[in-house]
C-alpha cells in the first residue's frame, strides 16, 4: 500500500468548463422525450382470463359430483352396530371358551429344553447377557 | 444498508411528482456517476455518452426501482453497465482499445485538455489500466469512491468477500508495476 498512499485518490481528469450545469439540463431535456416504460401487467393479472375459465370447469365438475352422488342409487353396505369399548371385551371374552384359552397358553408356560445345550451353559449365556443372577437362580 | 435521507426524500417525491423527482436525481448524481463512469472509460467523450444513457436508462425503468435497494447502488449499477458496455463496443469495433488509451495516457503531459494530474497520477492510471475489467471497477469503486463493500456487493452483484479479495489483489499487482516503472 506504501506506493499507493503517496498518490492521491483525487481524480486525475479534466471536463469541460460548465459541463455538469450543460449535461443535467441535457439529459433531463431528453428525457422528457423519452418515454417511461410501463410496467408490464403482473403474470396473474395477465393468467387471469385463463385462470376464470379453469375455475368454471372446476365447479362445473364439482357440481355435476355431487349431483351424481346425491340422485343416483348406490349400494349400501349395512353400518357396523355401535359397540362400546366394555361391550366389545366383553363379546369377545364370551365367545372364547376355557380350552381354547388353555390351548394358547399351554407353550408359553411349559419349559422347553434346547437339545446338547446345559444349564451351566445357558446360565453363562445368561450371565453374559449382564441378566441378574438371582433372576436366574429363581427361574431355574 | 441505510438509505439516506435524500435518497428518501427524493423516493418520495418521485410517488407524488415524478419529473420534478428524476431532476433532483439528475442533479444530485451527475457529478458521482460521471466521474465512476469517466475511470472506467477514460475518455470524456464516451463517458458523457455512457452518462446520459444511465440517466435515460434509469427514467425509463424508474417504474421499476424498487425501495429496498438504495437509489445510489440502483444508479451505479446501471452506471457500471453502461459503462462495461461502451467499452465492449469499443473492443468489438476496435475504434479506440485500451491500450491506445494507455499509451495516450503515457504521452499525456501534465497540464493537457483532458488530463489534470501529475506523473504519479498518469502511472497509476496507467497501472489500473492494466488490471482485468472486473478488478479495475473494483479498485476504482474502493479506491476513489470509497464506496463500502457492502454498497459494492449490491452495485455488482458479487460477495463482499470476493470484492475484498479482487481488491487486495488489484492493489497488489498495481504496486508491483508502479515498483517495475
């Protein structure tokens, strides 16, 4: 910057005598010959022909839909009877008897054992797995 | 960025009296924008010529203007164009190219018609003159104007960060040719 700071920043050129009073009344002169543009319409504005007639053909079409559904017949499918939820338990409860409960329950609570595996080895396994030893103890 | 209180004044009169509003325009910025213009092309020919149509540029899309941008950037955007454009018309028609200027420049003693500065003056120009277009615009803007990057951004459409770095190169390749010289 050193170079630089020992230049002034004053511009260095000349015009001509009176040159700013003459250019102003000039270009203002021209101008006023000139025309300003106007601004173009807006795309909606210019869309709005089109975007009336799409809007009549979309309420044609939506009334024409609903007249169809209100004056054709249709087929009627007969409503579900309106269940509380303890009515609803309590159908379904009477419509399960005691063997069929039995039936469902029965492999969950009956152990059954892994063929060529151990206890200590599943005791391990389960030691491994961070589950609680008295856990285990008390399940075995 | 802050718009002054003439640039309001003058957005306002221009809702209410629109011709009254483009002359204070006129005659409040000539002088700025000439002189942005004038760096730019070098000779006042073409620099009044590039004047007079930012000016008829900007009345015909005064429409346009719109008030979140400052009526200055506004202007010296539309400066700058015109501007660049004069200068590309030059290069094209290959009328008077740069380096004809640059030499009129190294010739020009002290005291011609259209030149006003001393031997430092005619080396920077001349050293400017040299810069890439987009670099010598950024030099001028910060240089002369002392025109905010921030200002600068919103005039040419690019980040501060690389005006900073166009400028501080743009410095650094005009002092080592003013060091060659």
């Amino acid at each position: 910057m050193k170079d630089l700071e020992k230049i002034t920043n004053k511009s260095p050129f000349k015009v001509p005598d009176n040159y700013f009073e003459e250019v102003s009344n000039r270009i203002i002169s021209t101008a006023a010959g000139s025309e300003m543009q106007k601004k173009p319409a807006r795309f909606h504005f210019r869309m709005r022909p089109f975007m009336a007639i799409a809007a009549s053909f979309l309420i044609l079409a939506l009334l024409s839909y609903t007249a169809l559904r209100i004056f054709l017949p249709t087929e009627k499918t007969p409503a579900m009877p309106v269940l509380s939820l303890q009515e609803f338990s309590e159908t379904i409860l009477y419509d399960i008897d005691i063997y069929t409960l039995e039936e469902g329950i029965e492999p969950l609570a009956s152990y059954e054992r892994i063929p060529d595996v151990s206890d200590s080895d599943i005791i391990d396994y389960l030691i491994l797995e961070n589950i609680d030893l008295n856990d285990i103890y008390e399940n075995l | 960025m802050k718009i002054s209180e003439q640039d309001k004044d003058i957005i306002q009169l221009l809702k209410t009296d629109v011709n009254r509003g483009f002359r204070i325009i006129v005659e409040s910025y000539s002088r700025r924008l000439y002189w942005h213009i004038r760096r730019l092309v070098i000779l006042h020919e073409d620099a009044d010529d590039a004047l007079q149509n930012t000016f008829i540029n900007a009345w015909r899309n005064i429409g346009e203007f719109r008030n979140e941008s400052a009526l200055y950037t506004w202007l010296y955007a539309i400066a700058t164009n015109e501007a660049l454009t004069l200068i590309n018309r030059r290069n094209r028609n290959s009328t008077v190219s740069l380096d004809d200027i640059r030499s009129l420049l190294a010739n020009s003693a002290e005291g011609s018609t259209w030149f006003d500065g001393d031997e430092a003056q005619i080396k920077l120009q001349n050293a400017i003159l040299r810069l890439p277009e987009k670099q010598r615009i950024v030099f001028n803007l910060r240089y002369y104007d002392e025109m905010p990057y921030e200002e600068m951004s919103k005039v040419l459409k690019t980040s501060e960060g690389a005006l900073k770095a166009s400028y501080h190169h743009a410095v650094k390749k005009i002092e080592q040719i003013l060091g060659s010289d």
